[in-house]
C-alpha cells in the first residue's frame, strides 16, 4: 500500500521560512516524480514543485526563487524548503508521486502565512 506522509507545515508570519517533508512508503520511490502541490480555499488545486526521478526541479513562477525542492532517494523522502513566505502562500500543501498513469498523494499539510 502507498503512503505518503506530510509533515512540517504550520503558522508562520510573511517573511518567514518553512520546509514541508514527504516521507514515502509502498514504491519504488527512485522511480517516481515527485512533487508539491497547494490549494487554497476557493481555489483549485496548483502546482508548486516538482522533481523529476533524475533530480531536475520544475517550479511555479509564483514560487521561484523562494522555494527549494529536494529529493532523497535513500530515504524514500521529498522536501520543499519555502523561504520569504507571503500571505498568498497560504494553502494546504500536498504530496504528489508519479510514474507513468499511476499517481498518489497524502493527505496535505496546511500553510499559513500571516500578514
């Protein structure tokens, strides 16, 4: 069974820094895309980050430059390292592996930046 587990998010004021971890269990997690993904109320869900299984990163323009995605295949994990948070960054953040049509996620973690 796939598990993806989020920890990591909470309250944290404009300016501030977060950084959200995936720990992955129930795949061959060298294999995978991984990624970040947020939505906030009223919103559809957008992407934030991603890694491809070679380790390149792919960001939102919203997020460039503030944010940072990381893998570590020895341990089944993905990081999102978010730094000058603003209030628009408020969100529930979640999880994302792909590999060809299959596709998980975990439960989120909420964000939110205050003013």
């Amino acid at each position: 069974q796939v598990q993806l587990v989020e920890s990591g998010g909470g309250l944290v004021q404009a300016g501030g820094s977060l950084t959200l971890s995936c720990a992955a269990s129930g795949l061959t997690f060298n294999r995978y895309d991984v990624g970040w993904y947020r939505q906030a109320p009223g919103k559809q869900r957008e992407l934030v980050a991603t890694i491809t299984s070679t380790s390149i990163p792919n960001y939102a323009d919203t997020v460039k430059g503030r944010f940072t995605i990381s893998r570590n295949n020895a341990e089944s994990a993905v990081s999102l390292q978010m730094t000058s948070l603003r209030p628009e960054d408020t969100a529930v953040y979640y999880c994302n592996a792909k590999f060809n049509f299959l596709s998980f996620w975990g439960q989120g973690t909420q964000v939110t930046v205050s003013s």
